[in-house]
C-alpha cells in the first residue's frame, strides 16, 4: 500500500509559525516561557537530539587532530578590546559582567560572544615554535551576543549554548589557507550525515568576520526561502596573533607571528535539520541522531486472547530491535487512542512507526509507517530487526536526497538586476548573478534587490565567461549571490 507524501504547504508559507510550534509541540525547545528575551530551554526530547548532533561534532574533530579545551566563560574587557577590529564588530552586541555581588568589579568582565581573544591570549604562553604546529583546539560552549536584529529559537540566541568554535596555529599563511580548507570539508562531513544541503560562498569583504582575513561561509535555504548561515571558516592572518604576541620560531630560526583560523557552528545545526526536513505534520529526525527511531503503537484488543497474542508478538517484535541495536520506545498508553498516537509520534519526528494489532499479531506480522513518505508496509516480525535498520537507512538517504533536491530547486541565475528582483520576489532562495568583483558594484546590487549578498563561489563559476557586471557593465570576473537572509 503506497501512501500519498505528507504535504508540505504550512511548512514552506508558514515557515516560522511552523518553526515555533515544532519546538513545543515536539519538546525540543521551550522558547516563548523563559523570561530572558533569546535564550530558551532544551526540553528532554530536544537535549536528546542535540545530544547526538554534538557527538557527530567531537567525534569528527577528534578524528581530525583537534583538542577539546575549556576556556573560562569570562573576558576581561583588556583581552576583548586588544584587537580593534575585533571588537568594533563586536562593541555592540557584549554583555557585561560589572559587578561581584555589591561591589563594582576594577575590570569589567565580558560574557564571551566567541573566543578569539582569550584563546590567543593563552596560546602566546602555549606556543613558542613551528614544531608545536599545527595546534588545533576546539570547545562547544554557551556564547553570548546581545542580538539587535529580531531574536528566534536557536535561529539568533543571545545565548547559542551549543557553540562549537575551533581555534587553530600554524607557522605559515598557507598552512592557515589550507586548514580553512580542512575547516570546510569537516563542515560538508557533518552537515552531510544530517542530511543538511548546503551552499558555500566566500562572504564578501564587507560582511566578513570582524578580525578576519577572509570567510567562507555555509548557507541554507529555509522552508520559507530566507537563507541561514550555518556555518563559518575564517583565516585570521596574523591578527589576533600580533596583538596577542602569539610569536613562534620559524623553520630558519628567525621569529614571526603564527597565523591562524577559527570556524564555527551553532544550535542553527539543529535548527535546520528541523527545517528543512519537514513536512507540515512536524519534523522528521533523521534516524542516526533521532532519540527515538521506531515507536511501536500497540492497537487495543477486545479480547483476553487477543491480547495475549499482541503481547507476544509485542516480546518479539523488542527483542528483533534490540538486537539490531536500535533505539525504540512501546507507546503503551492505554487512555490514548491510537490516532492520537500516531500524531504525536509524527509530530516529534520519529522516522519510524509499526502498528501491531490483534491481526498482525496473528500472522506474525507489523505494518510499518515511514515518517518521511507516509508509506505503510506489512513486515514479517521474523527478521523485523534488519528489515527495520534497512529502512531507516533509506529514509536518511531519502531525507537528504529530497533536501538537496529541495535546495537545487531554490538558487537560480540572473544576468540583469529587474530579473533577481523579479526571482527574488517570486520564487524567493538564492539568486546569482555575473559580478565584477568589485565592493562598490555589490553594494550597489543589495540596495537595487532589496536582498544580502551572500557572496561568491570559491571558484569563479563557468557559466559567467563573457557574461558582463550587470550593474556596471565590466567583464564578470566571478558570480555574486544575493538572497533574503534569516
Ligand atoms: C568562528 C568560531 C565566529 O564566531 N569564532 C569562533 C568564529 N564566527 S561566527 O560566524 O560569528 O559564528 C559562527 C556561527 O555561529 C552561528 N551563530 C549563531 N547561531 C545562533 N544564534 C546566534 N545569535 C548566532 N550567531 C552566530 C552562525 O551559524 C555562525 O556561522
Ligand atoms: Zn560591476
């Protein structure tokens, strides 16, 4: 029997009402009730998920040469000022620690909003030669931003409490130049086990890190065609290390500054896997960070016999999962009805459901419900286990073919400004256009669509050769990405 796939309507039109009631409806993240404007609470079923996403994290970083540290929640307001740039990006967005208790502190303290300058600070004690590099740290941890634009659960906190930032050393521009290179295949890692699609762009020289020499950024496409950043790599050059005294010895005995990079991800992974795996029933958690990946629904028996029988069954169909080594939970709930069941178990996004009534039981068999295409299947409970693990299998494989499809549907190409306004409007997403490269002609463009540039594609695209800048008419040189951004 071949179900009809959930529709997909409020999800794309009513992206961020859908958004806010998947948090709560599901338990990932009680948002509206704290009383701090931008921070919110991980409620069990979403710790759970968030759990998972951070083990993917460490154990990519770990298998890559990087060293989890934990560096002090506190920045004396010296270390943040240290480098200009720095903290003219950041001035505006810092809480401030001012007092201990009744008396006012002699250095205020700032809540970190990323750790560059603490984390250098340390390094120039830590590191003293090109033989201690490279040194790759990293740490997930709360930051705090005071956000001035409109604040949204684990889209823009002030408190991102799932801030992982790495912090790498190295003895020469060139190894730094690489690392971000390591930084963005590490990012495509992660991002493709969620089944995150993605589109990487360097930012432009006005929307760069502040204290960065250049930043390649990661962006989706959400359901409502806004983009959110996802992801960050940036070449520090010697910026953060020259103030810092970060001095290593060189190859040839002579002393210079190290260089270095960060890249950082954030709760907006979690978000978009939420995103953009949806449909308008909910989320759909991809099986391999799911808390729950098979719920078994139980349908009531009239009878003593019956019930028995899918009791029994129930014993067999547990022990087949547990020995494929699945995570499952029995929805055993005797005052709820199985329909409501079902709603809610769609609504928490659990990839997989199986139905064992009274029948069933009898023929030894379970109808399955996948979460992600609505199709229901009769499976033997014989060899249920494997069975079960080869679909959630397919359904990751289908999540994230779908999201990419999804994403591909969504970035298109304009040779004139009218024409990515028009798209911009219409179909929303990313558009890209022939650019000459040049600040004055990117500004220009983001005031005449009315949109943010995202930026450019590492390398300068084929399809731009002898197109032309379509707001200054020179040769373009590389393709420039405007977009509606979160
Ligand atoms: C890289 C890690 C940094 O802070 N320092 C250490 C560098 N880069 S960044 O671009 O400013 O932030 C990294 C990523 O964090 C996400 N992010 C946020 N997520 C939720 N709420 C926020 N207020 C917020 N601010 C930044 C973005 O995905 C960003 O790419
Ligand atoms: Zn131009």
């Amino acid at each position: 029997m071949q179900g009809q796939a959930p529709p997909r309507e409020r999800w794309s039109r009513e992206f961020p009402r859908w958004f806010d009631w998947v948090l709560e409806e599901a338990g990932i993240y009680d948002y509206g009730r704290y009383p701090v404007k931008g921070m919110g609470v991980w409620m069990p079923y979403g710790f759970q998920i968030r759990r998972r996403v951070v083990e993917l994290i460490r154990s990519v970083l770990d298998s890559t040469g990087h060293e989890e540290v934990l560096f002090p929640l506190l920045i004396p307001e010296h270390l943040l000022r240290r480098e200009s740039e720095h903290i003219r990006g950041f001035e505006g967005e810092v809480y401030w620690v001012t007092h201990g208790g009744r008396e006012p502190l002699d250095v205020k303290l700032a809540l970190r909003p990323t750790s560059e300058t603490s984390i250098s600070y340390m390094e120039s004690f830590w590191i003293k030669s090109y033989r201690d590099l490279p040194r790759k740290f990293y740490q997930i941890v709360s930051i705090f931003r005071y956000e001035t634009k409109a604040t949204r659960p684990l889209i823009r906190l002030r408190e991102v409490t799932t801030f992982k930032e790495a912090h790498t050393v190295h003895e020469s521009f060139e190894d730094a130049d690489r690392q971000v290179g390591e930084a963005i295949e590490l990012y495509k890692r992660i991002f493709d086990e969620l089944g995150i699609p993605y589109v990487i762009s360097r930012r432009p020289e006005w929307d760069k890190f502040a204290g960065a020499v250049y930043t390649v950024a990661f962006d989706l496409v959400m359901p409502d065609g806004r983009t959110l950043q996802i992801g960050t790599a940036h070449h520090l050059g010697q910026n953060f290390t020259i103030p810092f005294e970060v001095r290593i010895q060189l190859r040839d005995e002579s002393l210079d500054y190290a260089w270095q990079t960060s890249y950082g991800l954030s709760d907006r992974v979690i978000a978009s896997l939420i995103a953009v795996h949806g449909d308008d029933r909910g989320p759909v958690i991809p099986p391999n960070v799911a808390p729950i990946q098979v719920v078994i629904v139980p349908i009531p028996a009239k009878t003593e016999e019956e019930r028995r029988l899918v009791e029994e069954a129930l014993e067999r169909v547990k022990s087949e999962l547990e020995r494929a080594g699945l995570r499952y939970h029995v929805d055993s709930r005797e005052d709820v009805r199985p329909g409501r069941k079902f709603y809610e178990w769609e609504a928490k996004g659990v990839p997989l459901r199986l139905e064992l009534g009274p029948r069933d039981a009898r023929q030894g068999t379970v109808v399955a419900a996948r979460r992600d295409t609505g199709e229901k299947k009769t499976l033997p409970i014989e060899g249920l286990g494997e069975e079960a693990r080869r679909l959630l299998e397919e359904i990751r494989a289908n999540l994230r073919r779908r999201a990419w499809q999804w994403l591909r549907s969504m970035v298109h190409r304009a040779e004139s400004v009218e024409e990515a306004k028009r798209l911009l409007e219409e179909k929303r997403g990313i558009v890209e256009l022939p650019w000459c490269g040049r600040e004055e002609c990117g500004l220009r463009l983001e005031e005449q669509v009315d949109a943010g540039v995202l930026g450019s594609p590492l390398e300068p695209p084929e399809w731009v050769r002898g197109k032309r800048c379509p707001v200054c008419g020179r040769p373009a040189v590389t393709s420039i990405r405007v977009a509606k951004k979160y």
